[in-house]
C-alpha cells in the first residue's frame, strides 16, 4: 500500500512538547546525547560479550555452565542492541557522527544490518507505527495475528500460547533470512530501502562473513558440531525471545491503536504526534534494572516522540510529557509492571485469536 498521510498538526501539542523539553535541557546546561552513563553501560556490555564468546569458545565450560553462559550471552547481545546500536543508530548515542555509526554498526558484528535496520525502524516504523501494511513491525504473518486488519487464519486461534516460540526465532530468522530478503528484493515490505553506495554493499557483506565466521565456522572447530549447534540455538533463541517481548510491550498491547488510513484520501485522522501516543506504551518504568538493561525502551512514549534524545534522559523528559498529556486531554498509556505489560500483550493476542472479522479500509 502507499504511505499513508498524517493531518496537519491543529493544537500547539507538539511544539509544546518541544519547547519544554529543550527548556529542559537548556536549564540543566546537558546534551540530549548519551552521556558518561551510557558510555560506561556500553563498556560493561561489550567487554562482558568478548569476555562471555572467549569464554565459551576457547575455554568451554561444563555442559551445564556453557548453556547458562550461552543464556547470558544471549542476554547480552540483546542488551547491546537496546542500549548501544538503538542509541547509534538513532544518532542519539553521541554529540559526534562517527561514534554514532560506530555503536551502529555493533549491529553488523553481531549478524544484522546497520543498513537494513534503518530504513525499517528507524523511517518506516518511527513514522507509520502501528499502521497494517506499512509498519513491518507488525507484519509476523502468517504465525501470528497483531492487529484486527489482517487475516484471521486458523492457527491463530491457538497464538496467545505458542508465540513464545515464534518470538524466540526472530533473531536467528532475522540475520539469516529477513536482512537477506530485504538486501536482494532493495525493499521493507512494498517500501524501498535507500539505495545502498559501494560501501554499504561491502560493509554488508563483510560482516555477515565475519559474523558466519566468528558464530558459526570458529565455534564448530574449537567445540565441534553438535555442541556448538545446542549452545547457538540456545544463545539465539534467548536473544529473540528478549528482543521480541521487550519491543511488543510498546505496541501491540490492549490499549495500543492500530489506525486505518481513510479509504479516500489516504490518511490517518491524527496528527503524528497523537499518533504517537495512540500506538506507543510505556511499562515499568520505575524499575531502574529493566530501564538499564532495556537501554530505556520501556519509556517507548518519550522515544517516539524524541527518538534522536538519547534514553538516558528518557527519565526526566517522561515528566514533562507526562504533564503536557494531562494538560492537553492526552492519553498517557503506561503499565505500571513488566509482567502486566506482558498479561496485556497475550490478552491482545488472545482477542485476536478469537476475533475473525477483519475491519476493511
């Protein structure tokens, strides 16, 4: 489908929302990139990924000890994706571009693409979030069912149960299928990717080489075959598992929006801010350890909104949103804990899964 519209902006919402935020920091004298906190985060994360792939590929460990340090891995390499790639690549890691692209590019060393990522978060789904047929995000057809718009097929009926497996292959599927599919086809979806310089097409062959290499060919010589194929899946699967829930939890809970572009002209009935918060939800973001370890995805309202202020400041900003909504009439969607953010994620599941109709556009 083409890229729907969004209506002019009719209130000062937004603008206010910025000028309060950047009153923020003009008051506090600070930058809205990382900050010595980040930078010491990132630190401990990559040294405990090098730590952990040394550790489990040139001195393995019991069986037992190995599969819980290939769960920690996991963990890990999740971790680094939420708090150093997300901030790079959103250009919001640091004051300086290099350093940016450099904690970008982390996702290429660990089996992805910088490239590919881009244009499907960062343009696609930041503008069209939450809209059916434009936001691949939502697009796990045809395992799961996430919004009412799209076919209601019959293992969905059972999807609020077994999307714990689905979710734990997205990482593998994703650096060996889906970045594949989009380098050759040049798409996300019917939505082209920016055409890829000399550069890019090296830079995307070099890593997925590299990442073969250090994943797959030096772990199967120095462990053999069979171990190294249970320790892998057990690192990927982890991996996908806490990539998925943390990302769903922002979107595809009971009281997230799945606008319908009007069937004449094409375009949403919300201005993009409004939209934003019609589709974004935040969860447990009082809990400091899931805010660290989720590089502040749990505060996805304040990340819509402000993608290129980096997380670390997502904390202090969230009040200011906070008082703005009450102020505008605006709905603040926000769980208060983890785990009733998951219930209301297999409770949208479970209504989808008994709910056939599908609403036209």
């Amino acid at each position: 489908m083409a890229t729907p519209k969004f209506i002019a902006p009719t209130t000062s919402f937004y603008a206010e929302l910025k000028r309060r935020t950047n009153a923020y920091f003009e008051e506090k004298g600070s930058h809205p990139s990382g900050n010595y906190k980040l930078y010491l985060k990132a630190a401990i994360l990559l040294t405990s990924l090098v730590l952990l792939y040394v550790h489990l590929v040139f001195f393995t460990p019991t069986a037992w000890l190995a599969l819980l340090e290939c769960l920690l891995f996991g963990g890990v390499t999740a971790a680094i994706g939420f708090n150093v790639m997300h901030d790079g690549g959103h250009g919001s890691f640091s004051r300086k571009k290099w350093v940016n692209e450099a904690a970008g590019l982390s996702l290429n060393v660990l089996g992805a693409n910088i490239h590919m990522w881009t244009t499907k978060h960062n343009i696609i789904h930041h503008t069209y979030t939450n809209i059916d047929g434009v936001d691949d995000d939502l697009d796990a057809r045809p395992f799961l069912r996430l919004c009412e718009n799209q076919a209601h097929l019959k293992i969905h009926k059972y999807q609020h149960y077994y999307f714990w497996g689905a979710y734990a292959m997205l990482y593998i599927y994703w650096i060996f299928f889906t970045d594949y599919l989009k380098y050759f086809t040049q798409k996300v979806g019917d939505i082209p990717i920016k055409k890829m310089t000399r550069k890019d097409h090296f830079s995307f062959w070099g890593f997925k080489v590299m990442h073969f290499f250090l994943f797959v060919v030096l772990p199967i010589y120095t462990v053999g075959f069979l171990p190294w194929l249970v320790g892998f899946l057990v690192y990927g699967m982890f991996t996908g598992l806490v990539m998925s829930i943390v990302f769903q939890l922002a979107h595809t809970v009971e009281h997230a929006h799945f606008p319908v572009p009007t069937a004449a002209t094409n375009r949403i009935e919300d201005e993009w801010a409004l939209h934003q918060l019609k589709t974004t939800a935040n969860f447990a973001t009082e809990n400091k350890v899931v805010s660290w370890l989720t590089g502040g995805l749990n505060f996805q309202i304040e990340h819509h909104l402000f993608p290129r202020i980096s997380h670390v400041h997502y904390p202090a900003i969230s009040k200011i949103i906070k008082e703005a909504c009450e102020e505008f009439g605006v709905t603040y969607h926000e769980y208060p804990k983890t785990r009733t953010a998951i219930l209301s994620h297999i409770s949208h599941l479970r209504q989808l899964a008994l709910q056939p109709v599908m609403v036209q556009r």
